[in-house]
C-alpha cells in the first residue's frame, strides 16, 4: 500500500519521503528547498552559511524531513540504567509508532505497542512486567515479544507465530539507548566511531541518571541542535549561568564523523574543575565540558562529574517535545550540589529556550535568507549539521 501525505499546500509527499510524478514534474517547495540545502552545505569552508527561514518554518518540508531523516535516525531514548531489572519498560511514542522498551533480561528491546490483533496499545506508562497482557481481548506476550495465548482464537487460518511483536533497531551506547524506525538504518556503531574514541576517557556507561524532565519547546528542532552544539551565543545568552566557566572566546572545535559534531568549551584558568570523574580522564579534560550532537536528534554536554543529555522529537515545523536528563559519575556529588545542577541546566535550557521562541517568530520572513556563520571554533558544528542533513538527503533519495 502506498501512503501518501497531503501537505497543506496540496502537494504529495510519498511516506518514504519520495516525491510523486507530479511533484517531479515542476519545481515543488520540497525540490526547491533541497537544492537550496544542497548549495548551503557545498559553500567553501571559508564562507559558511546557515539554512534558510523556511527550511525551519515550512510545514510541507517538515513533513518530507519527518518521512525522510528523521525516520531513518538513530534517536536516543533513555539512559540504560533506567531500565536496571528484568521486565523493567517504559513506553512512548516515537514519531507514529508506540513503543515498548523493556529490559528483556538479554538487553534492552524496543517492541512495537501495539496488539497484533487489532490494534490496542499493550502498555503504558513504565513499571515491571512478566508479560504483557492486551487490554481488550487478552492477548498475551512475553517481554521478548513472542505471543503467548490468544484465547479462544480457534480459526484455522490462524497462526500465531506471526503475532510476535515487530521489534525496532535497538543499540546501547554510551549507557544510552538508541532506537531506530528504519528496517535498514546506518551503522551507529560506524557513525559515532571518532566519538566512542573521544568519549572512552570518560567512561560514559558509569553515570548515573538522577533527573529528567519534559519539556514542549515552540522552536524548530533544527534550531535546537544548532543552539546547542555553537558556542558562539554563550557568553550573550547565559552571562550568569554559563559564561564564568564557559565563555564563547574558549570554544574550540572537536572531531565530527559520520553521525556526529562536537566542540569543547574550556573553563577559564582561575576557575577550578567541576569534579574529577574517570580516573582516565586528563587535567585538560577535567578543565573543560565537551558537547556532541548525535545526529539527528540528540544533543550532550559531558563533564567530569555530569552528563546532560536532550533528546529531541520533532512535532512539527514549529513545535519540538524534548526530554532532558542529567546523569552524575557514580557517587561523586552529593545530594545538594546536584540539586544545584539541576536548577543551573533548567536555567540554560530556559534561557536557551526563550531566544529560540522568539526566533520561530522572525524565521518565516523573506528576509531569513541564510546567513553567514562564525568560524570552525565558535560554529563549525552548525556546518557539520547542515553538511550532514544535505549528505542524508542526497544518500536517502538515492536509496529510492
Ligand atoms: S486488540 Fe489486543 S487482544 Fe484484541
Ligand atoms: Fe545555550
């Protein structure tokens, strides 16, 4: 069956993000808007540019982005330790499919929610399971998925080893958990492989999740990664909570890959460490926070003794739900000090926020036409992304 998206333009997107024939026919919005990507992303590396407004407010384009990149992602979902027993699951939706993570006592698996007779969803919300019964007719599934009991289904035809619960891909990193909604998605392993390096002194499984938090967020979640990952707005948007100990002028470039950017923002020489963390990490690095974007969707700042993670799901053109945890190095901080963190991170989302709010509002016109970026150390990351998002598209649609 083919799906299709009416836009409200009344143009057709195909739900695998192609384009119908007559949509290839004449210069649609969605063809105009990817060769403008494709040209933004080709600028030399002396004379970056940003994307344009209506890569950020078009609803049409969003909706080819949501078919396209955004479905084929790795999306972070969580912390591994959220799931530390057997049976433990938390649900969710993730673009239009629900999902049931659950601790399947051989790893984390990511099942599809969703009754294979008619459609309920099995769980909500999180808690501990030994199986999951169906709420309407009973049906019953073991937390590998498999079906268990169907009651009285006594017709021939039907078989049940065709009703286990579709799985998604599912990878944990860096005591993340990545889920994915494509039957053939990108190595994650490959993609982050630079920043699994990087990453590796630190040892990222051994925090601990002490915080999370939902958030709606009126921005485009392009905006957000951008806003994120430059350290080009620090000193001006966090001049009480962030600059004393990451101000722009001490931002520096780090690697990006496949799946990936980052930056490093150094603390100033008279402000002492956060913490100490890995016992393998350098005095440099316990004198700094490292930021990355996993691409598309998730955006960290790691340091000694914390890890801030936001993971993004994208709603539409103008609206990102985002979900943020803080996670801590064992035992090192106590109860208060983490506190404190906590009221700092709500702070810089905050103030972080409310720029990017008032931004959606300017976005839509004509005169948002792509402007000229800073250097590689203060937004060099936001031209890994546009470069990444111009080089999925172009990988995506020759897939087709
Ligand atoms: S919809 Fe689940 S048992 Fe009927
Ligand atoms: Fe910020």
């Amino acid at each position: 069956m083919i799906l299709r998206i009416i836009s409200t333009a009344g143009s057709v997107i195909m739900a695998d993000g192609g384009l119908s024939e007559v949509e290839q026919q004449r210069p649609s919005r969605i063809t105009v808007l990817r060769k403008t990507l494709s040209d933004i992303a080709a600028n030399p590396l002396d004379c970056p540019r940003g994307l344009i407004g209506q890569h950020y407010v078009d609803e049409e384009y969003f909706a080819y982005e949501k078919a396209t990149v955004l479905q084929a992602g790795w999306h972070c979902v969580g912390r591994v330790d959220e799931l530390p027993e057997k049976g433990d699951y938390r649900t969710f939706k993730l673009f239009d499919e629900l999902i049931i993570l659950v601790n399947s006592g051989d790893g984390i698996k990511a099942l599809s929610n969703l009754c294979r007779h008619r459609g309920m969803p099995l769980a909500q919300g999180c808690g501990n399971a030994r199986m999951f019964v169906c709420p309407y007719h009973a049906w019953s599934y073991k937390i590998s998925g498999d079906l268990i009991r169907a009651p009285r289904m006594e017709n021939k035809s039907f078989n049940p080893e065709t009703c286990s619960l579709p799985k998604f891909p599912c990878v944990e990193k860096f005591g993340f958990v990545y889920v994915s909604l494509s039957d053939t998605p990108t190595n994650l392993v490959e993609d982050l492989k630079d920043l699994t390096e990087k990453l590796h002194s630190y040892n990222p499984s051994f925090y601990r999740l002490v915080h999370t938090a939902d958030e709606v967020w009126n921005t485009n979640w392009k905006c957000l990664v951008e806003n994120f990952m430059e350290g080009y707005h620090l000193s001006v948007v966090h001049p009480k909570t962030l600059h004393g100990y990451t101000p722009t002028e001490l931002s520096k470039k780090g690697p990006s890959g496949l799946g990936f950017t980052s930056y490093t923002a150094h603390y100033p020489d008279h402000i002492s460490s956060r913490g100490r963390g890995s016992d393998k990490l350098s005095e440099s690095e316990r004198h700094a926070s490292f930021l990355f974007a996993a691409f598309p969707c998730q955006v960290v700042s790691i340091a000694p003794p914390l890890l801030v993670s936001l993971s993004l799901l994208p709603r539409s053109s103008s609206r990102v739900d985002v979900r943020w945890t803080m996670s801590v190095y064992g035992e090192e901080l106590d109860a208060q000090t983490i506190d404190a963190r906590i009221a700092l991170w709500t702070e810089v989302n905050r103030e972080d926020r409310e720029k990017l709010e008032l931004m959606q509002e300017a976005l839509g016109s004509r005169y948002a036409n792509g402007g000229p970026l800073a250097g590689p150390d203060y937004e060099g990351t936001v031209r890994d992304f546009v470069v990444w998002l111009a080089s999925r598209d172009k990988e995506i649609q020759q897939k087709k």
